[in-house]
C-alpha cells in the first residue's frame, strides 16, 4: 500500500494556524477579554525563544497549551464548538495545488494522511469534505467534561509524528518506496525522508536547500 503524508501548517494551508487562533481569539464578540492574559503569558515562552534560551519545538508546545488555558473556563461542548467555528472558511484558503494533489492521491488509491501539531478538532473540520483516510493532530485532553489542565498537551511535531504515523499503519504493508510526503519546513523533514517521493512545499530556505542539493520536488504555486 502506497500512502500520502500532508503536512498543514504552511503545506495543505498556506498560513500558520496559530496566527489564525490568536486572532480569533483577539476578535472573539464572547472571549475577546481574555487574549490580553494570554497574550501576556505567551510572551514568556516567545521571547525565551528569540533569545535562543527556548528551542523552536518547546516554545510551540508551550504556546498551544498558554491558548487552551486561556479558555479553561469553558466545558468540552463548548470547546469544541469554539474551535470548529474557528475553523469554519478556513477549506477556502487552503493551497488548491496541494489540495489536486491531495484529490489524485485518493483517486489513485493511496491512503492519505494529515499530520499536523494543529489541533485534531480543527484539522477534522477543515479537511473532512476530503475524506482524507488518517488525521493525526495534537489533541485536547479533557476530564469529566472539561479541559484537563493538569495533563500538558502531546504536541504532535518532529519526530513525534514519525511515531504517531508508524502507529497509525501499524499492520499495514506499506510501500514507501513509492509513497509521498508533503512538507514546507526543516521540522518536516524527518517525514520527508520516510518516503521515496518527498516533496517540498513552498519550503524554508533550510528546507529548500536540502530539497536542491537532493533533487526533491518543490511546489513553488
């Protein structure tokens, strides 16, 4: 079996979800009075980065649980409502040549993933018209109905997704040689490798330098 990895972030969706969620939240008509705590909390982590005393896969964790805290007042109704109005408009901005590329995976009969640190609530919203095979993405953690705060997130990135994919085919034969795998960053690039046809998407001059100096297929539209 042949299968077709996607990335979101920068790959399947041109933008960063998280610019997204922030200003969401920012604009919010209900949840709007909270993103001044958040974004006060946020900063910690953010500045510790660009000052390189927080590695880049730290500080995204980090900032993905500083959000869900910011709404921990909520129940899980309400949670996952909140993200899948959010993410309700978003299947018009995606990247329509990924998107073809996404379509002929599924007509030629390979088993298509999305693998993103994005959370599963929105990834499921955005990419459910697809019919997309496997969506793996950072989940919520609740309890008894409401966010549970006192478990931190399993933020799916790097090699992390390496991990949750081998999981999710578990059991399956799969064919990598012939398998493809889509990515826009140096945080991609150990699912790239997985596959005999890695593809570049709008890389990042780390990632394009790679993808050059190893004749890999890049997307630039």
């Amino acid at each position: 079996m042949r299968v077709a990895i996607f990335d979101f972030d920068g790959t399947l969706y041109p933008q960063e979800t998280y610019t997204l969620m922030m200003n969401y939240l920012k604009e919010h008509p209900v949840h709007s009075s909270k993103y001044k705590k958040f974004y006060k909390a946020l900063m910690k982590p953010y500045l510790a980065y660009k000052m390189k005393l927080y590695p880049e896969g730290k500080m995204k964790a980090k900032s993905m649980q500083i959000y869900l805290n910011a709404l921990k007042d909520l129940s899980q109704e309400e949670l996952e409502a909140y993200f899948i109005e959010m993410s309700n408009g978003m299947s018009k901005d995606l990247n329509q040549t990924v998107v073809e590329r996404l379509k002929k995976h599924l007509i030629d009969g390979d088993h298509v993933l999305v693998v993103s640190g994005a959370f599963s609530t929105m990834l499921n919203e955005v990419t459910k018209e697809y019919a997309v095979h496997q969506v793996i993405g950072t989940e919520i953690p609740y309890s008894n109905g409401s966010l549970d705060t006192a478990n931190e997130i399993f933020h799916i990135q790097g090699i992390r997704k390496n991990m949750m994919i081998e999981q999710a085919l578990d059991g399956y034969d799969i064919d990598w040689e012939n398998s493809t795998a889509y990515g826009d960053s140096i945080s991609d690039i150990s699912v790239l490798e997985l596959v005999g046809n890695p593809v570049a998407v709008r890389p990042e001059n780390r990632l394009r330098t790679i993808a050059e100096e190893r004749k890999w297929e890049i997307l630039w539209d």
